[in-house]
C-alpha cells in the first residue's frame, strides 16, 4: 500500500479518494470539511486551512505520506505543492510560480501569446483606468472583464451578461482598481465551452476525454454563476457539438503550453492542466486554465478511468508519466449536483438531505459528497455551497442520464436544488444547433427546446 495525502474534502477528492484508494492507495486526508464519504475510506483525517503550507507538511510527516495529491487551487496559491515537495514528498500539483497559470488571467494571457499558442482572444492587462476607454471602443459589443487573480469565479463580467454597458464596464474597472487590482479586458468569444484535462508530469501529457460542466444555477442556463452544477461525456469520449479538429486543437494548445510552461519556469509542471475552452465559428479558443482537476469534471473522468489511478499520480509527482497506461473505457457519464436552493446567490442554510442507500445502490450510480459535514455517529448537515454529486454512466448518454436520475431519486430533503436539465435532448440539441448556426452550418428544428 503507497500512503498517499490527498488535500482536500470535496465531492472531487472523494473521487480521487475513491480512485486512489481502488488501485493500491492508502489515503491521509487533510480537509476543510468533515466529508463522510472520504472519512469512509480513508486511513487518516484531519481539519485544517489547506492553503496553511506547515500544517499540511506536518500532517503529511506525521502519516509517513510517500506521495501527495493537492485537489483545490487554493493550496496551490499558497505553495502547499513546494513546502511538500521540498520535505521530500513526491507531489502531484504545481509550484506557486507554475500555479500562475490558474491564479493570474494575465499570466496565462501572456505565456501563450510569447510562444504563439493559438487559441488567444484579444486582450490588454490593465491595473489603472488610462487606455481601458480606447480598448473598449476597439472591442465593441464583445468585452468581458476579468480580475487578474482567484474569485471563486466571481471576478469575471461578461459584455450582455453582466455588463450592458461600456459605462458599466468601467465602473467595474474602477471598482478593481480601488481594491488595488489588476484585471484583463479580453475580446468576447462566442460558442461551447468545454473542458479539456490532461494529466502531465513536466514532459508528456496524457489527455482525459472533453466534458462540458454547466456553470449556471438554473435550468436553461439561465442564474448566477456556480461552482458546476452538473457535467457530461459521451462515450465516445467528446461531446456531440464538438468536431474532432476541435479536441486535437486543445490537446494541442495543453501540450504547447505545458512545453512553454517549461522553458519559462525552473521546475517541471506535475499534476493536472485543465484548459477551459470554447468551442466557436473559429475553432477552439482558450477561456482559462485551471492548475487542478475540474470540479464536477474529475467524477466524470475518473468514473470511466480504466488505468490504475495511483500509478498515474506517481508518474505525475516523478516524472515518469510516459511509462503509465492511460485510458477510459468507452462509457458515457453524466453527474448531477444537488446544491441548497439559491446556491451561486443566497443559498439556504436551512437544508436537510436524507439519502436512501438501498434505493441508490439499486441504481447503479456512484455518489459522492462534498461540501457537508457529518460528524462521526452524527447526522449530514448540509452548508452554503455543494451537497453531493450523483454520477451515472451507461453505454450511451441516454442510459448515463436515466441512471443518475434513477439514483438522484435516493436523494431526499428540505431546500435543495438539481439542474435537471443536464444531458436531457432539448439541452444536448440546442447545444448542436448553436454550434451549427455559429459554423454556418444548416440548423434542423430543435424538438422540445426552451
Ligand atoms: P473564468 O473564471 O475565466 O472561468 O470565467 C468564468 C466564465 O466566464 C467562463 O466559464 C465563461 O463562461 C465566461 N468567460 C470568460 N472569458 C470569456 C471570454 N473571453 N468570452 C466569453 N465568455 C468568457
Ligand atoms: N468545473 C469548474 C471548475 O472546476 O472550476
């Protein structure tokens, strides 16, 4: 058995938990949160800040961990991954100074427009006002404007989404500039957004297949912005509006960043590349890159990870990622959150969440938890932010989706909320007819669409 710290407590480490633990793993947890699926499986717990660099070391000496795995970003904003690497603990996860990938729109911005990656909106940094006016006169009607650093999401606003002005977007300029940041006004893009994921040692890349997250809390797309309400993959690995020049194109993009990655920095990229992507009339473009695994995202992949995940984490901490056997069985998947009502605005405190474990093993489907606590012997208390994924999977996207509602139908309480519309036909049909209206192609009626 590998002792393996795993940073981290939510419905994503419990998965990583879960792959970890199936292929040889024996897991130490440090968490923010007491996630009973993770307690359920692992040899060692412990609360604590995750982004406090000591006591996560500490923790990690104390469990004899042979190998570490950081989920969220904010560890890595805070240098968990070289306080660990510099006690000796092969880690999967970036540097701080590689973590600017995720942490600095500016940083990600400028890294590939210097080596010529495709895949670039327009964009200019700014950390004052001067020359913003002229920049958005430059643009038009497609803006969007993001703070260069980690908001939760919450730091970018979108021309015609957020912002129905340039008088409104110079407001929120200047909001920035007071708090003394720095932000990017970039070029609008118009498409399907996508998320592309390669596991990468600082050398070779291994590709996931694509899914698409849905990042808005209401059905339709329509509410604020949320962590991921739910995701989805074909078993054929891509999505339906997708062409295969658009996955090659990222794929690309990740491996052409990685190796800029590595001519810039002084030490190797090991852990997970998450490139956002859209795809548009133009081909796939880049929205962000994240330094970690997506959250719903890594339920979809690591459900259909047919390779040993401990020993692709061990190739990512030490380099020997060429020598793994990567590969997904040919599954679809579908993953649905169940979140408090007005989660992404003003979520409800007052949930309560049963779940009938006879009901959900009938069903087939995997659940896992995330941001709730149960203390040992003691009942599930929900908080603000995400209860528990319910992922389904199935030869086709159809049966995926009738699994996860099968087992989504296990789950019950007071004040909770599910985007069922996530992988049904109307959504998965629109999203083919935008993309083909967008490329000019014929677009068929949208039977049942909204
Ligand atoms: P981010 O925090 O960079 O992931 O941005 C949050 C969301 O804002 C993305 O998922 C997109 O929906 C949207 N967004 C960010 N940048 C752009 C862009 N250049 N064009 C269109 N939408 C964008
Ligand atoms: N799926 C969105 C995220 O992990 O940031």
């Amino acid at each position: 058995m590998t002792r393996v710290l795993l940073v981290g407590s939510g419905a994503r480490e419990h998965a990583i938990t879960r792959a970890l633990c199936n292929s040889g793993g024996s897991v130490s947890c440090f968490a923010s949160n007491l996630n009973p699926g993770i307690m359920a499986l692992a040899a060692g717990f412990e609360l604590g800040e995750l982004d406090a660099p000591e006591a996560v070391v500490a923790f990690a000496a104390q469990q004899l961990a042979e190998l570490a795995v950081i989920g969220p970003e904010a560890p890595l904003a805070a240098g968990v991954a070289d306080a660990l690497r510099a006690a000796g603990i092969p880690t999967v996860g970036p540097g701080r100074e590689l973590a600017q990938i995720e942490t600095s729109k500016a940083f990600a911005r400028d890294l590939l427009m210097r080596h010529g990656i495709p895949g670039c909106p327009r964009y200019r940094t700014f950390d004052a006002l001067a020359g913003v006016a002229g920049w958005l006169a430059e643009l038009g009607d497609s803006y969007v404007v993001k703070y260069d650093g980690l908001a939760g999401g919450k730091g970018v606003k979108v021309a015609g989404d957020h912002l129905h002005s340039h008088a409104e977007a110079l407001a929120y300029c200047r909001e920035l500039v007071a708090c003394g940041g720095r932000f990017v006004v970039e070029e609008k893009l118009v498409g399907e957004e996508f998320s592309l994921m390669s596991f990468c040692d600082g050398e070779t890349l291994r590709h996931m297949p694509a899914v698409q997250d849905h990042k808005r809390a209401l059905e339709g797309d329509r509410g604020p912005n949320t962590g991921g309400m739910g995701s989805y993959c074909d078993a054929n690995h891509s999505l339906a509006f997708l062409d295969d020049e658009d996955i090659s194109a990222a794929q690309a993009i990740n491996e052409a960043t990685a190796a800029a990655l590595k001519a810039e920095c002084d030490e190797p990229y090991r852990g997970f590349l998450y490139g956002g992507f859209i795809a548009t009339a133009g081909g796939s473009k880049l929205i962000e890159y994240n330094a970690r695994l997506g959250d719903p995202e890594a339920l979809n992949v690591l459900e259909i990870l047919q390779s040993d995940f401990l020993p692709i984490c061990e190739g990512m901490a030490t380099g020997t990622l060429a020598e793994c056997e990567v590969t997904f069985r040919p599954e679809a998947t579908v993953c649905k959150y169940v979140v408090p009502e007005g989660y992404g605005a003003q979520p409800r405190r007052d949930c309560t969440l049963v779940i009938d474990d006879e009901r959900l093993a009938a069903s087939g489907v995997s659940l896992f938890y995330a941001a709730v606590n149960q203390p040992p012997g003691g009942a599930l208390e929900t908080t603000s932010s995400r209860a528990v994924a319910v992922v389904g999977s199935g030869a086709t996207l159809a049966a995926a989706e009738a699994q996860c509602e099968a087992g989504l139908a296990a789950v019950s309480g007071r004040g909770l909320h599910v985007r069922h519309d996530i992988a049904t036909p109307p959504l998965l049909a629109q999203r083919v007819a935008h993309m083909r209206q967008l490329r000019g192609k014929r677009v068929a009626p949208v039977a049942g669409a909204t």
